[in-house]
C-alpha cells in the first residue's frame, strides 16, 4: 500500500469555492521501474497532477524512453495510413471506444499482441493497394491503347475508302521511299473527325496517288505508304499540340483526333486525384526524323504514346486482344477491390480504440521522459504540482496502479515544501466555465489570488444589459441560449466546429445576458421599441388637444409608476433628453460602484498574502480619493433625484431654484474651490464640503506615493542593521526509511532566495501606480458613459427598424393588407435578429468585455499566474480532434 507521509504536512485548506483558485500541493513520487508505465496510465486517466521537467537539460533524443515513443509514433503512422485508405474507400468507422481495452490498465503483453495486428494489417492492405495500383495503370494503359486502336483504324478505313475512289484504276508503280510519298489530305466530309495538315496551294494536301496506289500498297504490305506516330494526351492540351507540330514541322504534317468520352485516370496522378478528359490522335509525317520529332514533342506535353500496326489485320488482332485482357483485368480488379474493402471494414472496427490506445500510451511515455530515473534504487523519481484537496484520490490511484501491476513494492508519495509559485487550478463547471475563460483571457490569477470569474458572472450579464435593454430581444436572446443549454448532449459537435465553439463554450454567458436583459427592458418600459402599461402611469394626457402639430402637456398625478420608466415618457416628444439624463447618470453611478468594488478586493488580497501594508498605504487613500470626487458626484446625483426641483409653497412659489447642472458644478469645484454659484447651488455648506473633499483627495496623492515606500525602506534597514543579511540559497536533501510502506522517502527543501532590496525600483513602481490610479479614476468613470450610449444607440434603431419597416405596413389599406403585413414582419424581425441582436449584441458583449479588463480588473487583478495544465489522457485525445 501507498506511503501516506503526505498525510503529516502542512494542515489541509478546503478550498472548493471559485472566489480563489485551489490550494496547490508539490508532490514526489517514488516509483518502482516495473510500476511506471501503470502509474502515469492511472494519473493520466484521473487528470490531477501536473508534472515538472525534472530533465530540461536533457535532449528529446538523449531521454530514457525515446525508442519507446518512438515505436508507438510508427504504430500511429501505421494507423493514420489504414485511416487514409479507409477514407478513400468509403468503408464506415465504428466510432466508438473499447472500454474495457481503452480505460483499464494494458500489459505489455496487450500492447505487442496490438502492435501485431496493426502491423499485419498495414501488410496486407499495403499489398493489395500495391497490386491495385499497379492492375490499375495496366488497365489505364489497356483502356487508351483500346482507344488509339480503334482511332487508327476508323482513320485508315477512311483513308483507303478515299484512295479507292480517287484511283479505281489498278497499275503498278515503283515502290517509293516512305519520305518520297506525298501527305494525304482530310476529306470535307468527315465530318466526325478533326484534323489539322499541309495545304496545295493554300495549304491543302497534295493528292497524288495514282491507280497503282493500292498494288503498291499490297506490294509493301501496308495499308499506307507513310509514317505516324499515335497515342492520348489531356483533351485541354490538344490544341497546344496542333499549334507546336504544326510550327515545329512547318507544316509537314497530318494529325487526326477524337475526344475519348469517358474520363481516365493519369497515371502520373496522386492517389484521389479525379480523372481527366483525354482525346487519342494520330500524326503522319515525313520521314524518321520529322517522326521524332513529333514524338518528343508529344511527350514534352504529357502525352502517353502506343505502338500501332499499320497493317488491318494485325490491329484487329491487337484490339480483340486488349479488349479481352480488359475483361479479365476489371475481373481482378473488382476481386482486390472487394478483398481490400472487407480487410479495411475489419481494421474500421478497431481503429478507433486503437488511435486512443496508441494516443495515450505515446503520452504516457512522453511524461515518463520527464522523471529522475534512479538507478541505484531501481525507479524513477517525479515531482508535479496537484490540488491539495485532492492527494487521496491520486493516492487510491497509485494504489490502483501497484494492484494492477502485480508488484509488491508500492509507490511514495511524497508533499514538499516549497517557496515556488504553483500554478492556478480554478474548479469550475459548465456554467461558470465561460465566464472563467473571459478572466483568462485577459490573465489568470495568481495563486491565492482573488478571482474576478464569480464577480463576472453576475457583473458581466449586467453590464451588457445595461447596453442592450429591451425586453423583447432579451427574450428572444435568452430562447436561443435555452436551446443550447437544454439540448446542450445533441449539439455538443458544435464544440468541434471552429464557427460554432465560441457560441457554444459561452450558451450559459448568452443566457444570462438575456435573463438580464429582459429584466433592464422591464425597467425601461421597452420591448421592441413599444412601451408596456403594466401599472398606472403617473401622468394623465388631456382629453382635448387643439389638433395636429399642438403641443399639450401631461398632467402630473399623485402616484407614480410603480416599476420603471413610466410608458407616458415613450409619447412624450421630450422623452429623448429625459432617458438621456436618466441613463446618462444611471451610468456613472454603476460605474463609480463597479470600481468602489475592484478596490474594495484588494483587501482580501493584502490579508492573504500578509500584506497588510497594502491595506493602510494602498487601499485606503484610493477609496478616500475615489469618494472624496467620484463619490460626492455620486451623491450629488442622488441627492438631485430625489429632489421636486418644481414643488411649491402654500404662495404658489417655487422652494428651490433650477436643477443645477452636475457637469458645471464638477468642473468648477476645481477651478473655483470654495466658492458655489448660488444658481448652482443644491444645499448649505456644500462650497465648504467641496473645498474639504479636494483639500482630502489632494493628500491622498502624497500618501500614496511616498509612505509605502519609505515604510518598506525603513523595514529593509532595520533588518539588515540587526546582522540579518541575506538567506544564501541551499538545497537540503534527507533520507529515511518507512518500515510499513518498504519504501524510501526523500524530502527536498527547494531553494530559498531573499529578493534584492531596491528603494530605487519600488519609487519608480509606486510612482507609476499613482499617477496611473489618479488619471484612471477620471477616464475610467467617463468610460462607464458607454453604458448611456449604446443603449440610447440600441433603443433608437429599434425604434426605427419598427417605424419605418413594419408600423407603414400596419397603416396600409387594401386587400393585399395581409401580405404586405407578412412581408413587413419577416423583413422587420430578419433585421432585428441579424442587426440589433447579432450585431448590436457583440458590441455590447466587447464593450462590457474592456468595462471588466480595464476599469475593473486593472483595480486589484494582476492576473500574472501560470494555469494548471494536469497531465491528462482527456486533454490529449481532445487536442488531437482539434488539429484534425
């Protein structure tokens, strides 16, 4: 059984929450040569441990079981090479995993008895792809050759016709030379056939065979007196042939083709290239050179080029005999093709398990490479990272390895301290998996670090409603997301599609931006640019208006609307600057929250990595700067809300003057300080409070800047006054045997290293953080105005979208009414889904994205962690998917 030394470190920290990432243990592993190869195979099942390189300064090809990878990057050669032959065959892939042979643990002896089964299957489809190919140039060649055969003598037929005609009467001549016979020339009406040659006196062919043409012929043998070559070539290059005998032979030439009808196979082509288009011709020329000529030409442009008879008999002779060897090869053919799809169809029903075994047993001895190997105590020593909480699971799984091993001799686990920073391990699920991959993406956290991902689940959907209020696209973007979610089993290929992961990955982020979305579009008094009169408006229109162009005003009644923008403000023509001063500090009031909260996280920082400085000298100037400006705007616009600006007396007099103008009175707090312009002004002593939060914010730049630093001076030189110098680096190695466990156990103390103190670095840093926080509280609440924008944006193209597409529809009168409804709608909601919910959501999706990663995260997150990437069979197969 398993040592259980680990189980006397350090006291266990249950952390399961996702507000920090996990506590991460360093771990050594003592284990026996005979263990290992079921070790690492059980540990990349479970997916816990990340390994460390124990050999980086060791070569690929200088580790201990290169060969091993080796042989199994061949086997999964082999096994891409049948899965290609596979895929050109069309025979169907049982996807699905032996379970029993995939997940449990493989013997050496399984894995031989597999190597040996994919090794003769690769021989013998390689045999029979061998043999193919080569019948299948044979019949290529028999095919063309059919064709050429049949061309040339249809051509001759057709020639000897003519010198019949041309010559009835019977004589003998002298036999001439062949290059001393004249060329014959093409007859107008062989229609059916193309040719190109040397005309009399404008080109044509001289016709000069006399009656004794066809004793001479009978005396030579030959049906014609006159030399050719004959073959196919690429229908698309034989009119560069025409053109290149045609100038190279001046002429001296007579060339005859037809388009061969079915497509052939090149075989100078790759494997699964398609067929092309041929055409088989014959060239007459004069002589052996000319001939030659001709014929080099020909090949220079990929022709293939068969010998003919010139005599009838022979040719005829020659083609029922290709024609029969044609048969007897489409036999065979059909026989190897029918051996090689039944030999494919049995590797098809294995070749599945056989990538994830080969996959996983490669990986296996890629991590193998990174131990220790001990010679002296005959194993192997490895160290990686795990999630404390999850030591006794890796522990059972050792256990699991040594029974399934056979050996007697367990593996050591061991826990190390150290003073390295561990990776970031964040449990998440399906749902807040999304959401921890938009942190990610701008930087993982540290190691004890607070996490932004549970802010952003809540934080994020908000904020992008926010932008996108309205009831019934957040309606429609929440059904869509529901269906992903609901039948998530089903359409989880979308998950292998590179268009589709993205909406995929985030279908639970979509939901909530609906969920929420729908909720802002209540409070808007919005759903497809139409208001809702849910409750009792707080305004009465009059009943009487003096007609068209009439401006009346709504009279104000005393109740208001109980949820929300009363639906009297949508028929108002002064709704627009209403929404716009209502939105406009709605948002900074968010925003100046949203921020408070970012600062307020680097408390829980400071107290967990004991750096309570950073609450005293950080924290709280920041916040008192923040509220002293950005907090009284705050409270000046609340105070503003809540206030009847118009109320009067039992006089009929108004009680207070015009509602100020925040901007005006923000902008002159700093350049007036102390004084208020009594127009301006909301209440008594607010000249003395401004001048007061100034006065406070002007001190915090101060205390920022220069008090951290000199403490943490003053600290440095008190140390090093009192003898303590620097910690000298030191590596302490012990020993000591376990009785129980037969086992040894090494504890490595890690090298401890004091940091170099450097007043000069931590000025310039803590100089760069205050000037960066001071400029950013100003831009970054102005940042938050985007919130205003975009939802004014969004609110008016819905309103025009259903103004001017679908409400003239309404108004139309007629008996093409109805259809002219139907049209409008489906033009109206094709643009509302592509416009306002495609593309008006990403844009305010990418804008809620830079309100988390600059003005919030950029308060407390440094984000400069290293994510836990455990060694796991899982992650391996799924990496393979993608890059296929």
């Amino acid at each position: 059984m398993a040592s259980r030394s680990w189980a006397h470190a350090r006291p266990r920290q249950k952390t399961t929450s996702i507000f920090r990432s996990e506590v991460m243990s360093l771990v050594q592993l003592y284990i026996p040569s005979d263990v290992a190869r079921y070790t690492v195979s059980q540990l990349g099942e479970l997916g816990l441990v990340q390994f460390r390189d124990l050999n980086a300064e060791v070569t690929a090809f200088q580790r201990s079981f290169v060969n091993d990878v080796r042989r199994f990057d061949e086997i999964e050669r082999k096994l891409r090479y049948l899965r290609a032959q596979i895929d050109l065959s069309g025979v169907e892939v049982y996807d699905f995993f032996d379970d029993r042979f995939v997940s449990t643990a493989r013997g050496p002896r399984d894995i031989d008895d597999m190597e040996e089964r994919i090794a003769a299957h690769e021989g013998r489809v390689q045999r029979l792809a061998a043999a193919y190919k080569e019948m299948h140039a044979n019949h290529i060649e028999l095919v063309e050759n059919m064709h050429v055969l049949q061309e040339v003598s249809s051509l001759f037929t057709e020639i000897t016709g003519r010198q019949s005609q041309a010559h009835p009467r019977s004589g003998s001549i002298a036999a001439a030379s062949p290059d001393a016979v004249p060329l014959l020339a093409r007859s107008d009406t062989a229609a059916s056939r193309r040719s190109i040659g040397s005309m009399d006196a404008a080109g044509a062919f001289d016709v000069e065979l006399g009656a004794s043409a066809a004793a001479a012929a009978a005396a030579t043998g030959r049906d014609i007196n006159i030399g050719f070559i004959s073959g196919v070539i690429a229908r698309d290059r034989i009119a560069t042939l025409e053109r290149v005998l045609w100038r190279s032979l001046r002429g001296n030439m007579f060339l005859n083709y037809v388009d061969i009808e079915a497509p052939i196979q090149d075989n100078t082509a790759e494997d699964g290239a398609a067929p092309v288009y041929k055409s088989a011709f014959i060239v007459f020329a004069h002589g052996d050179s000319l001939r030659d000529r001709a014929t080099k030409i020909a090949e220079s442009l990929g022709a293939t080029l068969y010998r003919v008879d010139p005599r009838a008999e022979r040719r005829q002779e020659d083609l029922i005999d290709t024609m029969s060897r044609l048969d007897d090869l489409r036999l065979i053919l059909d026989n190897n093709a029918v051996a090689r799809a039944n030999e494919l169809a049995a590797v098809a029903e294995h070749i599945t398990t056989w990538l994830a075994v080969v996959r996983k047993e490669k990986a296996t001895y890629h991590a193998l490479n990174l131990f220790n190997h001990d010679a002296n105590r005959n194993c192997l020593i490895a160290e990686g990272w795990c999630a404390t909480n999850d030591i006794p699971a890796i522990q059972l799984a050792l256990h699991l390895a040594t029974e399934d091993a056979g050996s007697t001799v367990p593996t050591v686990l061991h826990e190390l301290r150290t003073t390295k920073q561990p990776p970031t391990f964040v449990r998440t699920n399906r749902f807040t998996e999304g959401f921890q991959n938009i942190v990610d993406a701008y930087g993982v956290p540290k190691a004890g670090e607070v996490n932004p991902g549970l802010f952003t689940i809540i934080t994020f959907p908000f904020l992008f409603a926010l932008m996108f209020g309205d009831l019934g696209h957040g309606f429609l973007m929440t059904l869509c997301a529901a269906l992903l979610c609901i039948y998530e089993k089903k359409l989880a290929w979308m998950a292998k599609d590179e268009s589709m992961r993205m909406f995929y990955s985030g279908r639970y982020i979509v939901l909530l931006m609906g969920i929420f979305s729908m909720f802002t579009g209540f409070i808007y008094n919005d759903i497809f640019s139409r208001a809702m009169s849910v409750f009792a408006s707080g305004w009465a229109w009059p009943t009487t208006h003096g007609g068209e162009g009439v401006i009346v005003e709504a009279t104000k009644l005393a109740h208001t609307y109980a949820v929300g923008i009363d639906p009297a403000w949508h028929h108002a023509s002064n709704s627009l600057l209403f929404t716009n001063s209502y939105k406009m500090k709605m948002s900074i009031v968010l925003g100046v929250i949203h921020m408070t909260l970012g600062i307020c996280l680097q408390v829980p920082n400071a107290l967990h990595f004991k750096k309570r400085i950073n609450i005293i000298h950080v924290f709280v100037p920041q916040i008192i700067f923040l509220f002293s400006i950005f907090g009284y705007l705050v409270f000046t616009i609340i105070f503003k809300w809540s206030t009847d600006w118009y109320a009067r007396d039992a006089a009929g007099q108004l009680t207070h003057i015009s509602p100020p103008s925040l901007l005006n009175m923000l902008i002159y707090m700093f350049l007036s300080p102390g004084s208020v312009n009594e127009s301006e002004r909301m209440f008594r002593g607010q000249a003395f409070l401004q001048t007061f939060l100034l006065l406070t914010a002007l001190v915090c730049v101060p205390w920022m800047l220069l008090v951290k630093p000199l403490i943490l001076r003053r600290e440095h030189r008190k140390i090093t006054s009192e003898g303590y110098g620097r910690i000298s680096s030191h590596v302490r190695v012990s020993t000591e045997a376990d009785g129980m466990a037969g086992a040894i156990i090494v504890a490595e103390q890690e090298e401890m290293q004091a940091d170099d103190f450097d007043f000069a670095d931590i000025m310039i840093n803590q100089s760069i953080h205050t000037i960066e926080f001071c400029l950013n509280s100003i831009s970054n609440t102005a940042s938050y105005l985007r919130l205003w924008a975009l939802s004014l944006a969004h609110a008016q193209l819905s309103e025009v979208l259903w103004s001017m597409i679908f409400l003239p529809t309404l108004k139309i009168t007629g008996s093409y009414k109805p259809l002219a409804i139907m049209f409008g709608f489906a033009v109206w909601f094709v643009l509302t889904f592509g416009i306002l919910i495609g593309m008006e959501g990403l844009s305010a999706f990418l804008h809620a994205l830079r309100l988390h990663w600059v003005e919030f995260n950029n308060k407390f997150y440094d984000g400069t962690g290293v994510k836990f990437e455990p060694f796991s069979f899982k992650a391996v197969l799924d990496e393979v998917d993608d890059q296929q």
